[in-house]
C-alpha cells in the first residue's frame, strides 16, 4: 500500500501571505520528489463558485444564510476528488477551508458558531491547520484591502476573534510578520513534519 497524502489548511486573515506561501509549498514539494497540489476556497471555477464570486464581487445579492451553505457545498462538491488525490500519495496544500467558512458566517449579526459549523461536519479532517498571524500593526503595513465583500477591518477584527475560537489541537499558530524567505523555511519544515507524522494514520472526520 502506498502511503496517504497529507491534508494540509491554511487559514488566517486577508493579506496575511496564505497564498504565496502554499504555492511556495507546492514549488519545494514537488522539486523535493513529492506528489503535491494546491486547493483553493472558494473554488471559483465550479457553477457554485461562480455564484460565491459574483456575490463577493458585490455584483448579486444573497441571503446570509445561503451564501454560507453555497460556500460549504463547493467545499463538498470537491471531496471526492480531494480523498482519491490523498490516497493516492498525494498532498493537499489547502488554502482556506471549513474555518473560514465558519469565522466569516458567524461575524455576521444573528450567528452562532455552532450554527455555521453544521453543514461541514464529516468534511475530510485536516491533519494540521496552520493560522498565519499579523498585528494589526504589521496587517496596515501591507497596505490597504481590495474591494471585495469583507474586506473591511471591522470585519477581519471579528474573523480573527472567531478563529482563535475555533481553534483546536490540530492548529499550529504562526506569526507571518517576516519575510517571505523566511516564513517559507519555517513552513516547508513544519510541512514535512506532518506528511511524516499523518502518512501512517487515517484521515479523520472534521468536527465528529
Ligand atoms: N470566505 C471563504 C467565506 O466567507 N466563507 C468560506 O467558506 C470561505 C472559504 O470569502 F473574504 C470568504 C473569505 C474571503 C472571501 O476568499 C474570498 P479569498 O481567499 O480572498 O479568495
Ligand atoms: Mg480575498
């Protein structure tokens, strides 16, 4: 039997360097021999995805509560394909997930985290979950935010807040206020730590 990939999220808030650094992630993998392949969510590609982008693009309205079960069926509607790549040796290098999902729905009015956490439970389980941290210091030295739906900073506070109550042991806190040569190092070592730790053990159920 071969070995399982790993699956690996990246959370944090906007400008914190996820995605630089998980395509980073895939360069060295796969430079090292390794299997590895990025993930992004939303996925926007998907019909689904479409949707989530027209709605962040402010170009269509949608219920709140709505907008939050779109965003967890383009997080099911991946599965599949997602537990196939790991069991066959493959990586997941995962940038956002049910977190976000969670943190982003439960900043708005009326809410509870227990209520947004509903529709992705049984999601594949990651097997570490890195939060890349700024001050807010460090956050406004990387300039403003965009134009899309949440990216405001009253916003990003109370994302933060939700996140640091969603996390569990699985997490791993890293301050991202470095360069990126060297967030890169930090992470590409913590990366291989886990491929080494998870490759033997099976993939769980995400809030079961
Ligand atoms: N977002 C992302 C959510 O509100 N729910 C989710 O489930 C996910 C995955 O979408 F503001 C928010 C977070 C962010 C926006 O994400 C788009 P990117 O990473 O900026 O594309
Ligand atoms: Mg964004």
């Amino acid at each position: 039997m071969i070995d399982r990939g790993s699956l690996i999220v990246f959370e944090g808030c906007d400008r914190s360097g996820k995605t630089t650094q998980c395509n980073k992630l895939i360069t060295q993998l796969e430079a090292d021999g390794h299997k590895a392949k990025y993930l992004k969510f939303p996925d926007r590609t998907t019909k689904i995805g479409q949707l989530i982008n027209s709605y962040l693009g402010q170009s269509c309205d949608l219920d709140d509560h709505a907008i939050h079960l779109l965003y967890s069926a383009n997080r099911w509607e991946a599965i599949h394909t997602m537990k196939s790549l790991i069991n066959q040796g493959t990586t997941l290098i995962v940038d956002r997930y049910a977190y976000s999902g969670v943190a982003y729905t439960a900043a708005k009015e009326g809410f509870t985290l227990d209520w947004c956490k509903q529709p992705d439970i049984g999601l594949p389980q990651p097997d570490k979950v890195f939060y890349l941290t700024l001050s807010s210091e460090a956050l406004s030295r990387r300039g403003g935010f965009g134009d899309e739906r949440y990216e405001k900073k009253d916003i990003q506070d109370k994302v933060a807040q939700n996140f640091q109550k969603l996390k569990d042991g699985d997490w791993e806190e890293i301050d991202a206020d470095k360069s990126v040569e060297d967030l890169h190092r930090e992470l590409y070592s913590r990366v291989k730590q886990v491929m080494e730790d998870s490759k033997k053990k099976a993939l769980g159920k995400l809030w079961t």
